[in-house]
C-alpha cells in the first residue's frame, strides 16, 4: 500500500485524528479506544493530541473505509513511532489483557519502529 503524509488538524479521539488535505478523517487500524468521557478515553485523546496535533504524521491506509463512512483506516506513524501498537499495547495493559486483533494478540506482526512505553507510561496516559 502507498503511504500519504500530511499535518495532523484535529484529534477527534484516542484512535481517530483530522488530516489537512484530501483525506480528512483517518482512524487507527485495530486500534478501540474508549470514548472521551471516559478515564481511558480521555487519558488516550489526551496523549494522542501531544503526540500528533500540529505534526506531520505519515499514515497507510488498509483499503478499508471506516463503517460510518467518514473516513479511511490506516496504519499511523509520527516522529518514529508506530502509533497503532504503542496504544494497542497501552490498551491492553490497562485492561489487564491481551487485546487481540484478528486472532493475533496485540495484532503482532511485522513492528517498524515501535516504541513501547517504558517502566511507566507518560504522565498524561494515567500511568
């Protein structure tokens, strides 16, 4: 798959952000994130919004639309991070399982440049 870059506008929630440019909305795939209002969900819209508002983040759309039709599915990256499994991983951890992604845990596979949160995750994620 082509891979697009373009300036993170908007964060809408922990696993969706607004793109300047032809595509507007792009969701992180397999990636769930509570909803804001929640304390998971607005412990990962926060970090989300540090790590992306304002960057250049490079994104892999999967081929597929996402089920409301607002948007693409894609595989995210910014500053050399793998954003799909960084919060996959977070996710998980807070939830005190695995999270599974198409019969895989932690939707493994190939993991160019993941950074995965040290002994403690940063303050804005609750950790």
């Amino acid at each position: 798959m082509r891979d697009f870059t373009a300036l993170c506008t908007g964060v809408l929630s922990g696993d969706t952000i607004q793109m300047d440019g032809g595509i507007t909305e792009v969701r992180y795939c397999n990636v769930w994130s509570p909803p804001p209002g929640t304390p998971l969900g607005d412990a990962l819209l926060a970090y989300n919004c540090e790590l992306v508002l304002g960057k250049q983040v490079r994104y892999v759309p999967n081929g597929h639309i996402h089920w409301d039709g607002a948007g693409i599915i894609a595989e995210v990256y910014v500053d050399g991070l793998w954003l799909n499994q960084l919060f996959r991983n977070w996710l998980g951890s807070r939830m005190g399982k695995a999270v599974w992604v198409d019969g895989i845990p932690n939707g493994a596979g190939p993991n160019p440049a993941v950074a995965e949160p040290t002994d403690a995750p940063p303050a804005a994620m609750g950790g």
